[in-house]
C-alpha cells in the first residue's frame, strides 16, 4: 500500500498495512521531534559555530568566530564517550556513572541515563530515542531479564527495550528517517517493528546469510538495501525493496568477491553506492585484500556501474548534502579523484593526488580532498561548479578533517592514542589560511557540532592567495615547491655544474664512456665503451671527476696482478705477440677496418681483465668509436675473450689454446642465407617470442569479451594481431630457409 499525501496519511498507511493503530504510529515521532529553529537564539540570530574536543580533561565546547575561544557556560564535563545527534541540538556524554544528554545551544541538562560502561551510543533520526551498547565482561555477568543493548526514551529517562546480543551489528536498531518504522537484523531476515514496542515484528525480508542492511533516507514508505555475502562459490547479491513489499526486491545486482559491504545512500534515497571488500585479494596485488565500489538505483530503468579502475583500493566516497553528485577516490596511489551524478554519469576528474579522504562542505559547492594517516597531511579544496582549486594546506600527522556548518572553516586534528606526542587542534579557513592552533595532552577527538542543512547562507567563493601566487598564508611570498631531486651516487656529487654535451632530439642521451678505454668488469666485444676497466679512465670523463674509493682499490688490485703476470714472464706485449701469430681469420679484414679491429680487442681484453677487481663498465662496440670508418661493422667475439679469469691464468696459457679474432661481417652485406638481418637475430628465436606475443594478444581479447576495460597500451597491442601473424610467417620462412641451406 502507498501513502498518499500528509504525515497523517503516511502513519494510517503504515499501521493499516502492519496491523497497528496510527495513534501508535504517530506517538514515537510526537514525543522529541527535531527542533530545527530551536538552535537559533531568542531574537532569530544564526546559531554561533562551536566545535567539541575531548581529553583527559573532558569534554569542552569552543566557539570559532570572532575568534577561537572555549564556551565557559558549558564548562569541562568529565566524559569517556560522546556522540552528537543528526542535527546537532543534543549532546550525550558517558561519565563512569550515567549518560548525560545536554542541549547544545543552551547548554542546558535534558536528561540523565542510568547507564555505563558503555562501548557505543547513537541517536535515533528525531531525537526520541537513544540506543546504547554495554560491554559484555565475563566476570560480570548480566542479570535475568537484563542485556548489553538498551533503547532509551530520552524525554522521559525511561528504558523502553533491552536486549542481549554477542558482537552485534552497529547500529543495532535502525530507524526510517521519520522514525515510523525500526528495523533489526538476525541470521536470516531483517524484522520490521512499529512503535515503541520491539517484541514481535510486523514484517521480514528474509535472506538467508545477509550481513547488512540500511534504510534509505526519506519519507515512507521506506527503501531498504540489504547486503548477502558469496559462499561456496556463490556470488553474492545486493537487493533493494520498496516496503512494505518485502517479498520482492525493485532491483539487485550479484557481485563476487564480496564477503562484507558498508551503504551509502543519498540523501533524497534514489542512489546507493555500496562499498564490497573482501579480505584475500586472489591477483596478489594487496595485503588488505580486495574493495569495489557497486552502484544502484531505485529506479530499474537506470543501469550501469561507475566507471573507475577496479586495479587498487577505493579509498573513499561522499554524496553531496543534495545528494545529486558523488566523489571517489580510487586507484593506487596517488589515487584518481572522480566526480559522478546521481545516475553513476561520469562529470570530471580532479586527476590523481596522495588522497584518501574527502568530505562535502554542509553548503555542497565545495570538497576538501586530504591525504592522512600514512600519507603527508595535505589537503586541498575545491569548487566543484568550477571545477578549479581554491585552498591548499598542510596538516602533518592529522587524523580528522571537518568542515564547519557555514563551510567557511576547516578543523583538523592530531589524535591520541594513533600518536602519542604534539596532539593538537588546528583551525583553517576553507582557503588553507590558518587561523588557530591549539596543543591538547592526550587529544581523542575534535569534532564540529553539526547543523540542519540550510540554515546558513552563502558566500562569494573565492581563491586563495597563495594559489594566484601571492603572499602565502605566513606571510612571506609564495614560492611554488620544490622538485624532488634526483638521487645521485657520491662519487657523481659535486659534478652538477659541469657542462654536459649537447644531445640533439634524434639522438640518445650518451654514457660518460669512452671509444678508447678499457672496459671495466665482463666487457664484451670491442673498444667503443669500456671505461674505467684496465685501459685507464675515460678521457671523455668531465673534468673535477674523481673515481670512488672502491674503484681506487679495484685498480691497485689490477696494477698488483699486472706486477705479478711482469714477475712471471708473461707481459701484454707477449700476449700480443702471441695473437699476432695466431692462425690468421677465415676473412682478413682490409687495412683501413684493422685499426679499429686492433682497437676494439684492447678493449675487450681491459673489460675482462678489469672483471675481477669489481663490477665495471661494458665493452663497447666499433660503432661508438670515432675512428669507426663505417657504423654498419659488426665485431663478432668469442665468449672466451669475456670471461673473468685472472691475467696470471690467461697469460699462462700456450699459444695454441689462444682463440683466434673472429673475422668482421658488414651488417649491410647480403647474408648467406638471403634473409633479412640473419647474421644478427636467430630466426628460431624470433618466432618463439612472436608466438608469445600473439598468446598474449589471445588473452587481452578474452579480457575484453568477457567485459574488462583495455588501456592503451593493452589495445594498441590487440590491434597489432595482423602484423605478428605477418612477422611469424615471414620469420618461419626464414627458419625453413636457414634449415635447408645448414643440411645442404
């Protein structure tokens, strides 16, 4: 049945359709109703902004403007737990005693509660009713009759239900937003009860499993989400119902990788985004397992999801105070801050960031993005109608940030027991300009007092000094930050100044490598780029460099190994010698290309020499030498001639264990095989890592059938399929080919 127009209307509809009476109905919500102008004084004025802190002292209210003082008509009232309702007029305090209910403007004694030691309390939308959750302690059992869950009427003190639950679900007892209906969960079903009796239920929606439910704000008849977790196998299903139809869900989605999940509605109850997570991520990706972010409409025509990486973690999200737009944070860090409309439509991005926190301003034209806990303490605010930065702050080690209702200032705070040192309470304009700073020993929370929406007006929005480039918020003039500097190893330190060679934009940056210079350790082919091996420092080196201690002692070991090979017989010039009578080379190179040749195996021999005294630099190839008379040459080595043995064993060896110089082969030359670059690549081996490459192409198309979103890189290479099935084809060709010509 539908409830047509008029609270009383809606109160018979509901107990026509439960069985009840609407006197019984409309009594919970006559009783304590909210009190929306009752936080205004005497002649109409707007309330003044006060925010709560909370130490070992107590609890104490501190007003913002004119300037940030302490509400000594409040006083410090000695408390372990507090909690603000909704709309911000009453105040509960825990004591070692009893709970205390104060009203926030007055600052006046409502009610008192005879309970305590409590683990949590909470409201009820209208203010009738307070719910509380005692501790359960072994050596203290409760009494027949008693329980750990209490609903209290705060009007009259009176203790209307109570209830034992081991690790209930917080709230225990929810209510609809007019506090018509309330609603408890057990294992299978949520129970529905009217009234201000909890004993038997008017209705269910039963689900066997569920873990969560919420009501959506609004008037009623209500809409309820509720949350089933995967099993065995099974995905997991989000539902929502229209009461009192509970047997039938207006709209659900399955979602896997699910086994918890925590709703957040909008404020006119159309959209819900709920937050699933799971605690073993199954890519590996993670240690804190794995987070999506579903979105669901009450309306069954509207169907889509957000559309946000689902690599990383969703950090956070808000719906704005009219519940039409909503922000996430998602990805690895620094995340990616999107905005979405109230139909999960993509508006824009705020690009990424180190946030994991953001909040609506009360007015919802502007939000406060802040990167806490792990991350550095730094917040920005930004006008959402604009799309542009309007605030920027630092708030090291904080672990809060709230927005004042009039939305003109910012409160962060440095909390205990996260950190133990320098708890403070800072305010802020919402442009980051800081206006007060406050030491607290042993600070628990710092919290502003929160308002009805519209109740305060607008302002102009306007940006900050510092981000047009003005005078920063000290004082001083703004200077932009600091670019991170890049590492420099200390033997490099000092050099910054020096100039470098011009590289053009065709070319590579060049190595500080000499063509001539021995390579260090294992140095390959030729005499290009071996430096600081047995061949002696680069003369390309800029000038002020100095070599580290470990290279300084890597070339007093070579320069002893060299005075040993002299003591036993065996100099360089013997092993020359010995080379030059080798065997000569099946293809004797011509005069002009022997000198580079000659040059190139000095190189490679001062890489393998200089290996074992430590890691040096690479042989280089005739290419990067300037007496190369030609580019396209290609050394080919032995493997022996980059080895790491010793000088004394090379130098022992007979000449006829000596390898002969491997002959030079013109890249550009025709190849014996007739195939393209076949002296260079073995075509077996190219067509290996092609056919790799099209199984990886196969895979990425799986993907996107299956509905997963490609980046660029990921299609740019589903698009090139053609060209590696042309690649393979060529290159087996080529493989055949060579087969042929080897059995001939």
């Amino acid at each position: 049945m539908e409830a047509s127009g008029g609270e009383e209307t809606t109160n018979s509809a509901i107990a026509a359709v439960d069985g009840g009476s609407a006197e019984e109905a409309t009594t919970s919500t006559t009783t304590t109703s909210r009190n929306t102008t009752g936080m205004r004084g005497s002649r109409g004025e707007l309330p003044r902004i006060k925010f709560l802190t909370r130490c070992d002292a107590g609890v104490e209210m501190h007003f913002v403007a004119p300037s940030v003082s302490k509400d000594e008509s409040f006083g410090c009232i000695r408390g372990v737990l507090d909690q603000f309702s909704e709309d911000g007029s009453l105040l509960a305090v825990l004591s070692a005693e009893n709970v205390k209910i104060y009203n926030t403007e007055t600052d006046e004694l409502v009610a008192t509660l005879p309970d305590h030691d409590l683990l949590a309390m909470t409201f009820s939308p209208q203010n009738s009713f307070l719910l509380t959750q005692r501790r359960i302690r072994p050596e203290a059992p409760f009494a027949a009759g008693d329980g750990n869950i209490c609903i209290w009427d705060i009007q009259s003190g009176e203790r209307l239900a109570v209830f034992f639950q081991r690790n209930p679900p917080w709230p225990f007892i929810r209510w609809s937003s007019d506090e018509l209906l309330s609603a408890r969960m057990v294992s299978t079903e949520v129970q529905f009860f009217v009234g201000k009796t909890w004993d038997n239920s008017v209705k269910a929606i039963r689900a066997p499993g569920l873990t969560n439910f919420a009501f959506a704000p609004g008037p009623s008849p209500p809409t309820v989400a509720v949350f089933v977790p995967e099993k065995k196998g099974q995905p997991g299903a989000i539902r929502i119902f229209k009461y009192p139809k509970v047997g039938e869900p207006i709209t659900q989605r399955s979602v896997f990788r699910a086994s918890e999940a925590e709703f957040f509605w909008n404020s006119t109850g159309t959209a819900v985004l709920a937050h699933t997570r799971t605690d073993v991520d199954r890519s590996g990706k993670s240690y804190y397992g794995e987070a999506r972010l579903q979105f669901l409409s009450t309306d069954p025509s509207i169907e889509g999801s957000l559309a946000i990486d689902n690599e990383g973690s969703v950090h956070d999200m808000r719906w704005s105070p009219d519940g039409s737009r909503c922000v996430v944070i998602h990805g690895y860090m620094p995340a990616q801050a999107t905005l979405f409309d109230h139909k999960g439509k993509k508006l824009a991005d705020f690009g990424k960031s180190a946030r994991n926190i953001v909040k609506w301003s009360p007015c919802g034209r502007m939000v406060v993005m802040a990167g806490f806990g792990n991350l550095n303490g730094a917040f920005d605010v930004w006008d959402v109608r604009k799309l542009r930065r309007v605030g920027t702050g630092v708030a090291k080690y904080s672990a809060t940030i709230d927005w004042s209702p009039d939305s003109q200032y910012l409160l962060t705070a440095v909390l205990s027991p996260k950190i133990r040192i320098d708890n403070c309470f800072a305010v802020w304009k919402y442009d980051g300009t800081p206006v007060h700073t406050e030491s607290v020993h042993n600070l628990y929370q710092a919290q502003f007092r929160p308002s009805p929406p519209r109740v305060y007006p607008l302002f102009p929005i306007k940006v900050s000094d510092q981000l047009k480039g003005g005078p920063s918020p000290a004082g001083g003039p703004a200077s932009p930050a600091a670019k991170p500097a890049i590492y420099t190893p200390p033997s490099r330190r000092g050099l910054a100044a020096l100039s470098q060679p011009e590289v053009s934009e065709d070319s590579k940056p060049r190595k500080y490598n000499s063509g001539g210079g021995g390579g260090g350790g294992g140095g390959g082919g030729g005499g290009g780029n071996g430096g600081g091996g047995r061949g002696g420092r680069s003369p390309q080196q800029p000038v002020g460099y100095s070599e580290s201690k470990a290279a300084k002692r890597n070339a007093q070991r070579r320069q002893k190994k060299k005075q040993g090979d002299v003591a036993d017989g065996s100099t360089s010039t013997d092993q020359e010698e010995r080379e030059t009578n080798s065997p000569p080379p099946p293809q004797q190179p011509t005069p002009q290309q022997q000198a580079p040749q000659q040059q190139a195996q000095r190189g490679g021999r001062g890489g393998g020499r200089g290996g074992k005294g430590g890691r040096g630099g690479r042989g280089g190839s005739p290419a990067s030498s300037p007496s190369a008379p030609n580019k396209n040459v290609h050394h080919t080595s032995n493997n022996n001639s980059n080895s790491n043995n010793s000088s004394s064993n090379n130098s022992n060896n007979s000449s006829e264990h000596q390898p002969s110089p491997a002959p030079l082969v013109a890249t550009g030359s025709p190849s014996p095989l007739g195939s393209p670059s076949s002296g260079d690549v073995d075509p077996s081996k190219k067509v290996k890592a092609l056919q790799k490459k099209l199984r990886q192409i196969t895979q990425l198309k799986e993907k996107q059938t299956q509905g997963e979103v490609l980046d660029g890189p990921q299609l740019a290479k589903v698009h090139s399929e053609a060209e590696v099935v042309a690649e393979i084809n060529k290159w087996s060709s080529t493989n055949r080919t060579a087969s042929g010509a080897h059995g001939q």
